[in-house]
C-alpha cells in the first residue's frame, strides 16, 4: 500500500512540474519575451508636453501609444499632436484637487512658463 501511494505522489509531482513548465511556455511565447500581454487603456483627459523651460498644456480627447517613446494626441477640435513621452506627462485631473498647472510647476519649478494650447493660439500661429 505504501508503494503505491509513493507512485502516485511522485507521478502527481511530475504532472506539477510538467504543468509549471507549460504554462512557463505558454506565457513566454504569449508575450513575445518581452512584450506586454494586455494594453491596458487609461483615459487622460490633458498632456503637458516640456520644451525648455516652457510647459504647454493641452487639451485632449484622444492619445495613443506607439512601441517606442512616441505619443499621438489628439485635442478635441482634431488637431493631431505627435510628441515623445520623455518630455511629455498625461493626466487625468478632472476628479482631482491638483490641476495641470500644478503637475507642471512641481515638475518644471516655479520659474516655468506655462502656456495653453488653444484654438486662437492656433490661429495666430497659422498668421505668421
């Protein structure tokens, strides 16, 4: 009796260790080694994107990511933005205390000049 509870104690290891390995497999190969599995989507609502010692604030509907640091964004009124994400934070403060002015500042410091990006900022720049 005792043998027999043996075997099949060590045949139940097996298949543990048959079953760890598959999915140790499965799990790799789905993740191509190094990507990630789900993409999971946030919703910001405002990107501030970092140019020296200005920050501008946009407005956004829309954003995307690209394998990479690019970002595409998109404002409410169908302006396309293609930026890098290391001089670019997305946020979502609609539900918060802290507005973009202040992410900006605690980023950039006080002396940071803030800008909007807005429709007749546009316009001006299309003037020129």
């Amino acid at each position: 009796m005792e043998k027999i509870s043996k075997v099949k104690n060590l045949k139940i290891k097996k298949e543990a260790v048959a079953m760890a390995a598959t999915a140790t497999l499965a799990v790799t190969v789905l993740t191509g080694c190094n990507q990630q599995v789900m993409d999971v989507k946030l919703k910001f609502n405002k990107a501030i994107i970092f140019r020296g010692d200005t920050a501008t604030i946009v407005e956004g509907k829309y954003w995307d990511d690209y394998d990479g640091e690019q970002l595409q964004l998109i404002t409410p009124d169908g302006l396309v933005i293609v930026t890098s994400s290391y001089d670019t934070k997305l946020i979502n403060d609609e539900k918060s205390v802290l507005t973009a002015e202040d992410v900006a500042r605690s980023i950039g410091g006080d002396d940071i000049e803030i800008r909007y990006l807005e429709k007749h900022e546009k316009e001006n720049v299309k003037s020129k």
